[in-house]
C-alpha cells in the first residue's frame, strides 16, 4: 500500500502557500442568511471555483433554480474502474455578531496562540466550515500536483445556503432520484464531510447520526399599534407579556421536558449498546462546565449530558425581539414581539408533525387578547448513518493512521440538512469525519481552527484516498 508520504512532503513545502489560500478564503464575508451580502457570497463561489480549477479538476458553477446561492461543482474522474469519494462542504459563514465581543475583525484572519499549543486561526468560517472543507481541496490539489493523478475518483459539491436553509442543494438533490443526469454528476461510492468536531483534543471520532432541525419564529401580536404603557397599562394584553408566558411554558422548568403535547410520541429511544459506548468515553462534567462558564448543566432528567447533548430531542429559545430597545426608557406598549424557536429532533421525529402540534400548543396557551403566528423558517429531517461498511474502515484507517488513535463512534447535537438527503437519494454511506474541536466557537464570536488541525485534516483526506483506494485493491470497497 501506497504509504503516501510523497504527498504528506508536497503538503509540507506547500504548507505556507495553503495557508495563504485559506486566509483569502476567510475574508470574503459569504453571509448567506443577509440579502445585502449576496455579491460577497456569490463571489466566495467564483474564489472556490478557482481555486479548484487551479487544482486540475473540472469545476463549474451550478445556479441555483429558486433564486439563492449557488453551489460549486468539481470533478476528477481518470481513475477508471476505482471507487468515487464526493466531498461535500459549504462556504457559506453565520454572521459575526455580537462584533464588539471579536478580538479582532471577523472576516481578518488573525493567528493566535492555541489553547492546545501550537498557533490557532480565528476568524468567521475557521472551522465552520471553510477550513474544514478547503482541507480536502488542498489534500487533492497536493496529490495531482505531486503524483499527476490520483488512486480514486473524486467530487465536490459546495453549497452557499447551508447557514440559512440549505433549499438550493436540497431541491438539486432530491432532483437527483428522477434525473438520470444530476443522479450520474452526484453518483458515488460514499459522500465525505469535514464539519463536525473531534470528540475531543487528539481524539478522531465517526458521526454516525444527526439530529434534525424545525426552526420556528412565534409572533405575537396584539393592539393595532404601540401604546402609551401609563394610559393603556393594565386594560390590554401586552404582546410582550404574552410572548413570554407562551415561552416561558415550552419546557418544564423542573424536569427539563419540552411541553409541547404529543412532542415525544415518536422520539426512538436510545439502545442499550449506546447508552454504554456513550458512557464509556471519557468525559468530565466539570470541565464541560468550566469551559463555557456555567455552574452546572441542565436538561431532560434520566439521562447523562452526552445523551441529552447527542440523542434526546431539545427546545431552545434562539432569540427574542419587541418594543424599546435603545438607551434610557420608553414608556410603550409594544403592538408585537417575536421569538426565534428552534427544536433539535431525533429519529424518527417529523418536523413538519411537530410544526403542527407547535401551533396547535401556541394556540392553546396564547393569552386572552393576543394572537400568535407560528412560521416554520427551516427544517431537516434526523439521520442515523450506517458506518458497517468497507469503506468506513477505510476512513477509520486514515484517521487512525493521522491521529495515533482509533476513532470513536459518536452522535452529535447539531444537524446538516443534507446529509440525510445524500443517504436516502445517493443510497451511499455518508462519512463524517471532522477534525474542528468542540471549544472552536463556531457561531461565536473568536470562531477558530488550530493550525495543526487543519494540516491534520489536508494529510487525512491524502491518506483517506490512499487507503480507500488500498481497500478496493484488496477487493474490500
């Protein structure tokens, strides 16, 4: 087997040079979710496109059929008869606010000191996921530039909404079961996603499910328009009274349960086999609070924080807006206010069920004289992965190979839209295989990726082709 030190040497001499590249990637702001940032996302796709093309692969653009952002499409298909890896990434970023709690300025990427040694990059997109992504374009490129070709065939697919909604490449893929040219351009032995963190520092770890998602947005309204709160006090419903009644009852300040009837009718209850990998893996409840700066943790009873965190279903209040905001006082009573509520679901929740029965519980619970809208804003269905296969071998093999250790079999707390859709449509394994770290501060301001990691991942993604490629040799994939 092919032991790939050849390619770990271009990586080193190109080390300078792939770093400069990332740092061009992160200041473009691809805000995908704010309309006034839709030049910066679009010309973060032309910087990807590139960026590709410059790497050997034939790569284009591919638009997107209901007005959003586009996707970036690349490929390198001379491997004949080996497998087909497609990596799948998104270059889209969340917005940085708060600014004010940034080091520095969020799309000026700054190298720090890093909390595990060596230096860290911090800046909006570091882990999540420009960092994590570009390290298999780099991977690819130092092979073709290295070797001539590569020991499989691979693809790409970057996508430009996955912070806001991820609709453009959801329809594309969906597309696929019934189109047989979007079925062969997304054809594949198995989809590889960097977007997701280790299970902690040196520790590689396997995702093997997901939660899905239903982002909602309650508003609550009342009289036509704002009124004086000394001449209207206490002969109207405040809005924002009601707002806060209503989510004040979505979980049980006790138990931690979300209240909402009928939410935990179809939650699939945790195998025993689980609960003990989960309860094995070293974990500190102390640390875990000393390092986001909280006394102790809280959520559903009967269950540890990973099982809560990974594979029970949650109801969080994302934020809240009505009536005065500024400096000094207003004495008003707001006509509306609004809160962003999101559920995290677990197989086999229904989002568009637990919709229903969100507006329903709303309806019920909505003070006399307000009225409240529930508008679902983005939703994705739970996953659990199948990693049984020769091809996941292949993957643990080439993390173990970087890392020094076996990776574990995790779940994780967060959700990406479309990796259910690749498993159902592509029928195909889906690997996620991130090495961001859970003190990243994706979402946060200070988001960063340690240096070393990064580099860890482009020498992954080098020996994951390597390896995968080995397997098939073998008669394995």
């Amino acid at each position: 087997m092919t032991d790939t030190q050849d390619v770990f040497a271009a990586i080193e001499e190109r080390r300078a040079a792939i770093l400069s590249e990332l740092f061009d990637y992160l200041r473009i702001p691809s805000i995908s979710t704010d309309p006034d940032y839709g030049a910066e996302v679009r010309r973060c796709a032309q910087f990807v496109l590139q960026k590709m093309k410059d790497s050997g692969l034939d790569a284009r653009i591919i638009d997107s059929e209901r007005g959003g952002h586009p996707m970036v499409y690349a490929e390198w298909l001379e491997a004949e008869g080996a497998p087909t890896l497609l990596f799948y990434g998104h270059y889209d970023v969340q917005p940085p606010d708060p600014l004010e709690e940034w080091r520095n300025p969020p799309f000026e990427p700054t190298l720090e000191d890093g909390l595990h040694g060596g230096q860290q990059i911090v800046a909006r997109g570091a882990t999540d996921d420009k960092g994590q992504s570009y390290a298999h374009l780099a991977a690819v490129a130092a092979t073709l530039a290295e070797r001539g070709a590569l020991p499989v065939n691979v693809k790409f697919l970057i996508e430009g909404e996955e912070e806001s909604g991820g609709e453009t490449i959801e329809d594309y893929v969906r597309a696929a079961a019934s189109d047989r040219a979007r079925k062969a351009l997304l054809e594949c032995d198995a989809v590889v996603v960097s977007d997701s963190s280790m299970y902690a520092p040196g520790q590689p770890s396997l995702l093997y499910g997901l939660k899905g998602l239903l982002y909602t947005e309650i508003k609550v309204t009342g009289p036509n328009r704002d009124l004086h709160s000394g001449t209207f006090g206490g002969a109207v419903t405040n809005p924002l009274n009601a707002l806060s009644q209503i989510v004040a009852q979505l979980r049980d300040a006790e138990t931690g349960m979300v209240q909402i009837p009928g939410f935990y009718d179809d939650v699939r209850p945790l195998e025993a086999w689980e609960r003990e990998g989960f309860a094995a893996l070293p974990f500190n409840e102390q640390a875990y609070c000393d390092a986001i700066g909280i006394s102790e943790t809280f959520g559903e009873q009967g269950y540890t924080t990973l099982e809560r965190s990974w594979a029970r279903p949650t109801c969080d209040v994302n934020g809240i807006w009505g009536g005065y905001q500024g400096a000094g006082a207003k004495t008003v009573i707001a006509a509306a206010g609004g809160a962003k509520v999101s559920m995290r679901l677990v197989p086999d929740q229904d989002p568009a069920k637990i919709a229903a029965a969100l507006q329903a519980y709303v309806d019920e619970i909505a003070p006399v004289g307000a009225t409240a809208e529930v508008t679902v804003l983005s939703e994705a269905d739970p996953v659990l992965v199948d990693v049984e296969v020769p091809l996941a071998e292949a993957a643990l093999d080439a993390m173990e190979d970087i890392w020094g250790k076996r990776p574990v079999k995790i779940r994780e707390g967060g959700s990406i839209p479309i990796v259910t859709t690749f498993a159902q449509v592509l029928d195909v394994p889906v690997l996620l295989l991130g090495f961001g770290l859970s003190d990243d501060r994706l979402h946060s301001p200070n988001e960063k990726l340690d240096v070393d990691y990064f580099f860890g991942g482009v020498r992954f993604t080098a020996r994951l082709l390597d390896r995968v490629a080995s397997a098939h040799a073998a008669g394995l994939s």
